[in-house]
C-alpha cells in the first residue's frame, strides 16, 4: 500500500493481493483514526460479501471468484471495544455487466484499489443490538 494525506483526507493506492478489510484497518490502527467515511473503486478477484436477514437475524453469504470491477465500496470507520470497526458495503461488476454487492466480508485486490478516507475528530463506539442483531452506533 501506499498513501498520501491532505488535511484530514487520505488517499490510498493498494497493491494486488492486498485485502481490502485487512489493509483499510491495519491503516486506520496505525494512523489513529477513529471515525470517518470510506469510499473506493478498483478491481477484485476474490470477494465475500452478504445479506443481513433481519428475521432471521443471520448473514446470507455469497463468494465470487473471478475478475471483477469495483462500481463502488462506501462505508465508514468507528470502534467496538476500543478496536476499529469498518462497515463497508461495495458494488462489483463482471465481464458481462452483470452487478452484485452487498456487505463487503473479504475481498482481494487483483490489479489495484483506489480508496479515500475522510477521516474526522470524533470517536463513534458500536455496541451489540440483541433486537436487531446487530452491532449498531452506540452515542
């Protein structure tokens, strides 16, 4: 990976191979960033992303393995016991136009990943919701 920082804007370049969840978070521990927003485009060749049934309160997992482009990953960063927590959710596109997306569980870059964080001055904490089921923002 390399990077470059413009006020409380990173810009971020990751190398083929790279895990996009594993690098983002390695990222933020190493520059302390607490809160903010993620945005991306680039190319994957593996990805595991789902669905979240409300329900029945479980993820529904899907897993591509093939060359795919990324329309878009959007999410943010906060923190669930003291640790960083990214919420992504991302957009892929096959060699025939096909789309699929969802919330993004591993993906590894295949050509390079294109990613800005906007970090900001804020800690936003999750804690578990046992109604939702979900590790929801906690103010």
């Amino acid at each position: 990976m390399e990077w470059k920082k413009k006020d409380n804007r990173y810009f971020l370049r990751l190398e083929k191979g790279e895990e996009i969840i594993e690098s983002i978070s390695n990222f933020c521990k190493q520059n302390d960033i607490k809160a903010g927003s993620i945005t991306g485009i680039g190319a994957v060749e593996r990805i595991e992303f789902g669905l979240f049934d409300t329900k029945e309160k479980k993820y529904h997992m899907n897993q591509l393995n093939e060359s795919l482009e990324i329309t878009s990953l959007i999410g943010n960063i906060s923190r669930k016991e003291e640790q960083v927590y990214l919420h992504l959710h991302i957009t892929v596109g096959n060699i025939n136009g096909q789309l699929f997306g969802g919330h993004l569980n591993k993906a590894i870059i295949s050509a390079t990943g294109e990613i800005i964080i906007d970090a900001v001055d804020v800690e936003i904490n999750r804690r578990f919701d046992d109604e939702i089921g979900l590790n929801l923002w906690e103010f």
